[in-house]
C-alpha cells in the first residue's frame, strides 16, 4: 500500500471512529468468502456496516475517538462491525454467530450521551435479543390504545343492550 492510500484509509476508518454510536470487533478467521459475503448482506440489511481492519492502520485511526479503548483488541485479523442504533447490529451479528461458530464476537462499545460502556460477547448477544426501536415503539402504541378499544366496544354496546333490553320488554308485554 502506498502512503496516500494508508492516510486515506486511516482518514475513512477514524470519520467511522467518530460517527458511530455502536461498534464491535469480531474475529472471522475460519470464515469462507462466501460466509463474509452473507454476514456483509445481513448487517447491510440492518443499516449496519462492516470492515475489515488493518490492525496498524486502525490503532492510528482509532486515536482520540471513543472507539480508542479497543485499540488493545487489535492484534489479529479482526472485522468491525458499527452503526448508529445498537440494537439492530448486535441482532444480526448475535444471530449470524448462532449459525456459524467461527465467527468470535471479542468486544463491543456503546457510545451514549453519559459516556462510553465497554460490551463483553454476553452482552451483546443479550442487546441482540432485545426488540429492535420499530418493535418498541409498536409494543407501546399496542398498551396504549388497549383501554381505549376498550372504551369504544363498551360504548358500542350500550345502544345495544338497550336495543334488547326493548325487544325482551315489548316480548314480555306482547305476552300478557
């Protein structure tokens, strides 16, 4: 590599340094083309991206971001796998991991408002079994309209029961 495309690539890994809320490093050695090819293809589907890092060039680049406590991590071939919403990559890493065991999740952070949170494989599968933002959010729309269908049907039924109670009042009158 030529030392205008080092600084370039150090320029293009610290702006992701920099910008994502959500990285974890993976180890994936063992894995085939074909495997990489698919673990690219569900993290792209979750809005999440993944790079394969040259451990030199990372160190130099992971400098002065929050990402810089992982930069111990950097010692064999590792891939780095970031996004914006944490929820969404570690499911679709934890889940990739589930179906092919040569891929190591190593280490994970968390960058938030408060600080950074340094995430062990556990709790990244634990995050990955979280329901997604989307999920939350129809999870509680579904609690909050409950009482309010409620409301509706027992309102709907009370011209009904006095529409019967009629009928069995005329029914009765009818009779005698």
């Amino acid at each position: 590599m030529k030392r205008t495309e080092k600084e370039e690539m150090v320029g293009m890994l610290a702006d992701i340094f920099g910008s994502s809320q959500v990285g974890f490093l993976a180890d994936y050695r063992g894995l085939t083309v074909a495997d990489v090819t698919e673990l690219r293809r569900r993290l792209h589907e979750s809005e999440t991206g993944m790079r394969v890092l040259k451990n030199r060039i990372a160190k130099i680049a992971i400098k002065g971001t929050p990402f810089e406590p992982l930069a111990e991590h950097l010692t064999e071939p590792r891939a780095f796998i970031y996004g914006q919403e944490p929820v969404q990559p570690a499911k679709a890493l934890s889940n990739y991991q589930r179906e092919n065991a040569k891929l190591e999740i190593l280490q994970g952070l968390l960058v938030t408002k408060t600080g950074i949170t340094l995430l062990d494989p556990n709790q990244i599968r634990s995050l990955g079994n979280l329901p997604s933002r989307d999920e939350l959010i129809a999870q509680l729309m579904s609690v909050l309209n409950g009482p309010l269908v409620g409301l509706v049907s027992a309102m709907n039924d009370i011209p009904g029961k006095f529409l019967r109670t009629l009928v069995a009042v005329g029914a009765q009158q009818g009779e005698g």
